[in-house]
C-alpha cells in the first residue's frame, strides 16, 4: 500500500511539474492568456498549498504582462483614431474585463514565502466598453449602408455579416434588422430549374414535376435559393437546365430455361446390411441401424420477365447575366424491370428454400413506356441532387 501511495505521490509530482513548465514555455513565448487559462485551471483546486505556488506566481506574472500589452495597443490604436480598429478597441477592453473575471474567483491567492497574496490590480472597464460598443456599433452600421449601395452580391453578404454581428452585440439598434433582411434578399443567388426535352419520346409531366420539385431535395441555403417556377420582381442570377436527350426502351422480353433440382434427405433408419443381403449385428448381438437417405427430385420451369429503361440526359448550369453556360455535367439513369416466376413438376422441396418463393409468383403485365421512364426518376433526382451538391453556383 505504502508503494502504491508513494508511486502515486511521485507521478502527480511529476504531472504538476510538467503542467508548469508548459505554462512557463507559454508565457515565454508571449501567449499569455493561454498561461493565465492553464494557471487558473491549476488553481482550481488545493490553490493554497505549497504544490501551487509556482502557479500564483506565473499566473500574477502573465496577468501584467497581458494587460500591459494590450493597453499599449489600446494607446495606439486610440491615437490612430481609425473607425475600423472600433472592433478591436471593443474586444480588447473585452478581453482586459474577462480576463480580470477569470481570475477574481480564486482571489486572493497567496504568496507563502513573502507571506503576502499576489497582486492583480483590477480596473472597472464598464464605461469604455459601452463607448467601444457605441463606436463600433456606428461603425458596423454605417459601413453596411455603404455596402448595401453596391451593385456587388458579395458586398450585400458581407453587409449582411457586419449587421448579424451588430445586432448580435447591440440587438435593435437603429433599423439594423430590416437591414440584414434586405442585405439577405440583395446577396441570394436565385436559380431557376427546368427541364428540356431532347428526344422523340413524351416525357411524363409527373416526371418531370418531381424532378423539378426542389423543396424534396432540401438545397436551399444561405445564399441560394431555388425556383422551379419563376416568381414576379426577382431577377434571376442562374438557370439550372435538364436536358433529356435519350431514352432507350428494351423490347418486352421473357425468357425460359428448364433445369433439374435434385437433393438427398434424411428418411428414417434402416438396418445395416453386409454384401450377402443380411442384417449386420454388433457384439450383443442387436441388429445395426443407420440412416435412410433418399433422392428428391424436381424438374423446373423457370421464365423470366425483362424490360429496362436508359435515360441519358445533361444539367446545364446556365449564368444569366452573361448568358453563357458555365457548365455541364452528363447524367445516366437506367431502371430495370424484372419478374422471375416458376412451375415444376416432381417435389418441389428438392429445391434451395431461397428458391420456392418463386413458384408462388405468376407473370405480371409489363410496364409501358411511359411508366419505365417515370421509374427511372428516383435515381435520376439522386444524381442531380449530387451535382447541385457538389457544384455550387457560386463559390
């Protein structure tokens, strides 16, 4: 037990001094605030024993270098008196408040050898973060007006980001919402979706409703929205176009085999006959039984029902402000109908159990045309749900 404990001393003696040599490397390299998390979290627990003293003092030691470094940037940035440094004097005064309220939990932390408690001289930064905040505000707001003139998308999503964020630290200021509603509407990119048909068939209107019924494919995001129907006072960016070009139908076909199932099965016992004809006995004289075999047999009639279907089309990504085609991927689709059924004569369990379904089927009608083409829509829509996907309009 005495090992146990004294090996379990050594390694948390071991752990301690590993954590302080990486908050030291931390503060050496100037990451200060990663120290002051890495000490904090140290002190968390037993902060006043002699354990955690190297800890107070990186911890008293960082928190003066970090606030010093950045009421030094705060000097500079206030003398440039530049409104786009508004965010960073806002997250600075941020920063020097939290970082303060990190620490204020473990207070007061003491210094046992000089028998004092270590000193973090606590500011109150309340008046210049609301100023900050005003600043910034005003600055974020004004900027996305500005954006919000433009006749670049780009420019309207970014108007967008900058009044997320303010409404996000200053929620109802000014009109800032109707704003990021009407920076939305300017940076979508809005895509109208039909179908062209290239061949000499008739494409069923169901088809191609599914098809186009985007709502099924959920790819509306941010910044894209899809229209299979144009709608009245919006201008539209892209087309999304589905050129059928080729359908190839296989004639109806079936086709029969003949084949013979046979399989051996347990039927009872017998006894055990020698090359005379006689029963064979064992040393009590009891005649030997062994199992019955016999042979089952079926002949089958297999007919087997085909007809497949090949759709071969092109999604066309069309710009509309150029009206040029930006690109074009192929897709293939082909769906297969098949109906297997099958009689017999003889017993049919000579047969694999997998197999006996089939006789219970019968010859079913063939699809027409219309309905082989309409199959092939399930897979189609997967194929162009992945190249919506992987394609995007814009970047």
């Amino acid at each position: 037990m005495k090992k146990i404990t004294l090996l379990f001393s050594v390694l948390l003696i071991l752990f301690s001094s590993c954590g302080v040599k990486t908050t030291q490397s931390m503060l050496s390299d100037g990451n200060y605030d990663g120290a002051i998390d890495r000490a904090v979290e140290a002190l968390k627990t037993k902060k006043d024993s002699k354990g955690k003293q190297d800890y107070v003092y990186l911890l008293e030691e960082a928190f003066a270098k970090a606030k010093d470094r950045d009421l030094r940037n705060l000097e500079v940035m206030i003398k440039e008196a530049n409104p786009a440094n508004s965010e960073r004097i806002y997250n600075t005064y941020l920063q020097l408040n939290n970082r303060q309220e990190k620490i204020r939990p473990l207070l007061p932390l003491p210094l046992l050898k000089q028998g004092k408690n270590a000193s973090f001289p606590f500011d109150n930064y309340s008046d210049q973060i609301v100023s900050s905040k005003n600043a910034l505000s005003k600055y974020l707001y004004e900027t996305s007006s500005v954006l919000l003139k433009s006749k670049n998308k780009m420019d309207f999503r970014q108007a967008y980001d900058n009044l997320f964020y303010l409404e996000s630290i200053n929620p109802g200021y000014k009109n800032a919402k109707k704003l990021m509603e009407d920076a939305q509407f300017k940076g979508t990119d809005f895509v109208d979706i039909y179908a062209k048909n290239e061949t000499n068939m008739v494409i069923p209107k169901q088809l191609q409703d599914d098809l186009l019924d985007i709502k099924t494919y959920g790819l509306n995001d941010k910044w894209t929205v899809y229209h299979s129907v144009r709608q009245k006072n919006i201008v539209y960016d892209y087309s999304l176009i589905v050129n059928f070009i080729q359908i190839n139908i296989s004639p109806e076909q079936i086709k029969e085999k003949e084949f013979i199932k046979e399989k051996q099965i347990k039927d009872g016992v017998k006894t055990l006959l020698d090359s005379r004809g006689r029963p064979v006995r064992d040393s009590l004289g009891k005649e030997i039984k062994i199992d019955n075999y016999r042979m089952l047999r079926a002949n089958v009639y297999e007919f087997r029902q085909f007809k497949s279907c090949q759709v071969t089309a092109k999604v066309d990504f069309v710009d509309l402000k150029t009206n040029q085609l930006a690109q074009t991927f192929p897709i293939t689709s082909e769906f297969v109908f098949e109906n297997i059924y099958s009689t017999y004569k003889g017993d049919r369990n000579a047969c694999e159990d997998s197999y006996i379904s089939y006789f219970n089927k019968r010859a079913v009608p063939f699809p027409n045309n219309e309905q082989m083409v309409y199959d092939t829509g399930e897979d189609l829509k997967l194929r162009l749900k992945d190249i919506i996907v992987k394609n995007k309009f814009r970047g």
